[in-house]
C-alpha cells in the first residue's frame, strides 16, 4: 500500500484528503506544520508528499510566509528525503506562483481549497508510477 505524507495545518483539509485517500487505498500520515512534517518524512520515508505551502509555521519553527516552499528545499536538499516526490497544495496557480512552486522541488502541485480529486489522483498515480 503506498505510504503519502500530508502536510498540511487545515483540520478541513486533513479529514478531507485522508478519507478520500484512504478509501482509493493509501496509507495516511499527517504532520500539522514543516518541522514535524520533515521529521516524518525522514523517519517514515513516505512514497509521496502532498504539502500545503501556506503553513503558519516554517522548518525551523518560526513564522514563515514560505513556509511550505522552504520545507520542500529542505526536503529535496536532504539525500534521504530528496527522491520523494512532492506536490503543493496552493491556491496561487498562477504562472509566476508556478515557477515558485517548481523552482523550490516540487514535482506538481494541486489547487486548493476545492480540490478537484480525480486531477490529484492522476498526479499521485504518476507520480509513484
């Protein structure tokens, strides 16, 4: 069963995305904000990454407006972590937030806060394929 990890601080999006991910059979973990997300990805080495970009909270523990672009260098930075694809869970899908997105090692990204799941499944199944 493929392992994804959720990074993400909305208690909306969380009961969303892990009810509808566990019921097309992958195995859901949640960190609420970068540093215990990036912790968790080391230690469990999930097989993909959805991060919300907007966390209050950046991979040092502080406020951070980059939070979830700086926590993706990091984890593409680190050798244990850097071959697990990531996709951004952004609401800025415009084409300068897009070469952001793209530019920090994230492998895709996905529109928030409506999510058009079949669009997110396709992306996950491709990228663990």
């Amino acid at each position: 069963m493929p392992r994804i990890l959720l990074i993400e601080d909305d208690a909306d999006n969380i009961s969303l995305l892990t009810r509808l991910l566990e019921h097309h059979g992958y195995e859901m973990s949640v960190a609420k904000h970068a540093a215990a997300g990036l912790e968790k990805a080391r230690e469990e080495k999930p097989d993909l990454i959805l991060m919300d970009l907007e966390l209050p909270e950046g991979p040092d523990g502080q406020p951070d407006p980059n939070a979830g672009l700086n926590a993706t260098r990091t984890l593409k930075a680190d050798e244990t972590t850097a071959g697990i694809p990531v996709i951004a869970l952004t609401a800025h899908t415009m084409a300068q937030h897009r070469e952001r997105i793209t530019s920090a090692g994230c492998d895709d990204f996905q529109e928030k806060p409506i999510f058009p799941f079949q669009s997110l499944l396709d992306k996950i199944g491709q990228l663990l394929a």
